[in-house]
C-alpha cells in the first residue's frame, strides 16, 4: 500500500495508451510515486473496452468478463481504498453455455458437481478425464502463473531456467493435445480447448501452458462488473484522477525521439511534446517498433523475425438490440459451427473468409437489466475471422457477415432474429487498425505460441533504450485482462529495480 507522501517524486513517467494494462501501468507508477501523464489517442480511456450508446442500448466493446478479481481490487489497495466500493463484480452461472452444430447444449459451470453432470451427458468416462486435467492445468497454473505472470523475461537465461518446467509441464504440446489427451468426447475437446481464442491463439498451434486457464476460472470464478467494463473503466478513470494521475486524451503519438540509450521524448500528430525519465507503452509492440521508432532502433525486438512472427486472428464484432428478451439464452455461449480445426486453419493459416463460422454470443442482460430498454435484450457477437494480412474486402464482405450471423442465430437458438434486431452496426479488423493501431488489424497483437511466449515474445523493457517499457497484449505474459493486468505488474517490478 502506498503511503500518500510519497507521491511527490521528482521522477516522471508517461504512459502512452490508456488500455487496462495503461491504466494500471499508470495506477502501479503513481503508487511508487512518480508524476504520471497517460496520453490517450482516443476521446475516452479504456482501449478496446469502449463503450457505444444506441436508442437506449449500452454495448461494451471489449472484454466482456473478469476472471482474476485480486487484479483489480490490488489497483484500488495501492491507494488504501477497496474495489468493492466503487465496483460490484457479480459471479454468473453457468460461466460458459456452448451450442454445437448438432443442436446440443453444454452448460460449463462455476460448480464441479453440475460441470460432472454435464460432461456425464456426453461421455461418463469424461467425468474423470476432466478432474485429471484439473489436476494437471493447477501444475501448470501454479508455475504459468503464480510464478512466473509477473515475472519479466528479458535475459535467455531466465527461459533456459523454465525449460525444466516447460518439459516437465509438456509446454510443447498444443492446447488441443492437451485437452485431447485426457477427454475422449469429440465435442467436449472442442468445448474445453477454445480458451486460446480468447486470448489471440488457435488451439491447435498455441502452447498448453495457457490451460492454466482452466485451473484459474475454477479457482476465482468468472465475473460480471455490473454497468459493464464500462463503468469498470469509468472508475479506474476516477481512481486515476484522485490520485494526481494526468489525463491527455486525443492525443496520437507519432514519434520517438533516442538520446544516449534512452527514449528522451515523444512527440504527438498535433507536435504535443512529452518529456520524461521513463515511457510505457501500452501500445502493439510492432506498431511502435515499425512506425514510431527511429529506424536506427527498429532492428528485431524479439526471438522470431519479422517474417516468421505468427498474428493473432482479427474480430469481427456484431452489436444490436432485440424487441425482446431471448430468456432462455445464458450470459456467455460459445455458437460452434459444424467445422473446427478445419475453419481455424482458413482463419490463421490461409487467412481466408469462409462462408461458416463460430461465435462468442454476450448477453449481458442476462445479468444486468440496464443495458437494454425493459423488455429488450443487448448483444455483442464476436466473430474470428482473417486479421488484414488475408484479402478480405470488408466494405463488401462486412454487411454480408452481419446477415449470415444473424441468420444463423435465427435458425438454432435466436428465433424470429430477422424480425426483432434493431441498431445492429458492427466492428472489421479495418477498425481495429484504424482506433486502436493494431498491427494487420489483430484483436491480440502476435499469436500466444510456444516461440512467441515469455522471452520469446516482446519484453517489457527495450533491450537497448534502458527507459522504454511495454505493458499490454503484446508483451509478457500475454492477451486477456489477467495478462495485460500482469504485464504491469511485471513493469513495476522492472521500474522498482531498476529506479532504486
């Protein structure tokens, strides 16, 4: 916990894009007392978590679910107050609901008792299978996570330490093998292998070290922030500005300007110039290195070259309201289509738009009322398709999309669809290039594979300008709301080596 007279530190720091992992990275350096400035290119902070208002509708625009709480409520404790004042996170159930293109339902739930009795209807065997791989994701939580989240990788000999553990753990196996080894039920491997896509990774390429996640929602649940991650947002905004946090919003950073080894300054489109002692970048590590950076400092900041760097999918994000409430749908339900491996493939690898899909359906008045008109529901459908580095026009391609989904829907779980959606508009991967300076448009920055993880994926801190840092999707420990809010954990842990 910060002592309040501290804060007076003739040290500044800026902060360069107000994600989640900004925001925090700003939060943790005011707490060790730094002047903060976080720059913001956008009217409003948050990143991908913004907010858009239609005829009574709210839509969240990002991360829709909270699934390592302690993150949030160690922001507020920095500064001696307590999350739960300012922000309810409410546990739903069941955490997942999936629709499988044969027409059956399987209901992931915050109990193990009532997640048995599930798998029970697919596969009996399966029951035991999956506390097995319980099991064996807490080994790899407690090594993945516990140990080394907030821990930085900027030496090769810091991962020549883990290789012991990645063997160990079979960090070599993809996510789908390690799910397949223990569950036998085709469908239940679909079902427990699709957390890689929600951090930017197909399944059947990313390493196993991310099941870790399976262990992580059964140790702390999964959450709804009630008003959405907006008002999640809108209160770190205000933590912020209690705390003496300065806020330049609408501000682009356009430059990088060295000195000496170290980032000097940098400087905004409009010719707004920051000075500093250190800079955090909350920003696409190769959008930064390729457009921001002095060429003399663009050589290769990671393991892979450029050539060989693997991307993360791009979203297609289908928002619209219905006349009515769909009451029986779940909070979150994953839509698989009849294809898997096969589409994923025509998504990472050929980078092609296919005719079928699978889709992230939220429905977040399922659990709070307020984000529709009484009587109406709000949805959020969130599509994988082609990051920019496919041919996909999506002036042409977008709208045609939105009808096939909507009609999809139509036919399985949403009746009468067509009839009753009202103020749909949707987000390409052109968007994502265009609002928040994505490299070819991904949702995640690079892909979270085995030679793309730890040090092997961006550091945290340049290995050439002692003073530049990076927290966010793109750096360690990776995608997701745990892994940006570690990523500065692991920027704090540098800061206070480093800045004795």
């Amino acid at each position: 916990m910060v002592n309040n007279h501290s804060l007076n530190s003739d040290k500044r720091v800026v902060v360069i894009g107000a994600g989640i992992g900004g925001i925090a990275s700003a939060l943790r350096a005011r707490a060790l007392g730094y002047q903060v400035v976080l720059t913001e290119r956008l009217p409003t902070v948050g990143g991908r978590a913004q907010v858009f208002k239609k005829n009574g509708y709210l839509h969240d625009a990002g991360p829709t679910l909270i699934t390592a709480p302690f993150l949030f409520d160690e922001l507020f404790e920095l500064f001696n107050e307590k999350r739960e004042d300012h922000l309810e996170f409410k546990a739903i159930n069941p955490w997942y609901r999936y629709y499988f293109h044969t027409g059956e339902t399987f209901d992931y739930c915050d109990s193990i008792e009532a997640t048995h009795a599930e798998i029970s209807r697919f596969n009996p065997k399966d029951v035991k299978n999956y506390d097995r791989l319980l099991k064996f994701s807490e080994a790899i939580f407690d090594i993945g996570f516990t140990k080394l989240a907030d821990t930085p990788f900027l030496k090769l000999s810091n991962m020549i330490r883990q290789f012991p553990n990645i063997i160990r753990l079979k960090g070599y196996r993809t996510v789908f093998k390690f799910v397949s080894h223990y569950l036998e039920h085709p469908l239940l491997r679909r079902a427990f292998s699709i957390h890689p896509l929600l951090v930017g990774g197909n399944p059947f390429d990313t390493t196993s070290i991310y099941s870790l996640i399976h262990f992580l929602e059964r140790k702390w649940g999964v959450y709804f922030c009630m008003g959405g991650t907006g008002k999640l947002i809108k209160e770190l905004q205000n933590l912020m500005l209690r705390t003496g946090i300065e806020l330049e919003l609408k501000t682009d950073i356009d430059s990088i300007e060295v000195k000496d080894r170290k980032v000097s300054s940098i400087t905004s489109k409009s010719g707004k110039r920051f000075e500093a002692d250190m800079f955090i970048f909350n920003a696409d590590p190769p959008t930064v290195y390729r457009e921001l950076m002095p060429k003399e400092h663009r050589k290769n900041k990671k393991f892979l070259p450029e050539c060989l760097t693997s991307y993360s999918m791009g979203l297609f994000v289908l928002f619209f309201g219905t006349k009515i409430q769909y009451t029986d749908m779940a909070h979150h339900t994953i839509w698989m289509g009849k294809r898997y491996k096969s589409l994923l493939n025509d998504i990472f690898n050929k980078k092609i738009l296919a005719d079928d899909f699978s889709l992230y359906i939220h429905r977040p008045t399922a659990t709070d009322v307020s984000f529709a008109p009484k009587g109406h529901d709000s949805f959020y459908v969130l599509c994988p398709v082609p990051n920019l580095l496919g041919n996909v026009d999506w002036g042409i391609e977008g709208p045609q999309l939105r009808d096939r989904i909507i009609k999809a829907l139509e036919s399985t779980i949403m009746p009468n669809l067509s009839k009753v959606y009202e103020d749909d508009f949707f987000m390409t991967p052109e968007d994502f290039a265009t609002n928040y300076r994505t490299m070819h448009g991904t949702g995640f920055s690079i892909a979270p594979s085995l030679t793309q993880s730890a040090w092997f994926r961006y550091h945290n801190q340049d290995p050439d300008l002692s003073n530049l840092y990076f927290s966010g999707a793109g750096t360690h420990p990776g995608a997701g709301m745990p892994g940006v809010l570690c990523s500065a954990k692991v920027v704090e842990n540098l800061i206070k080596r480093n800045w004795k």
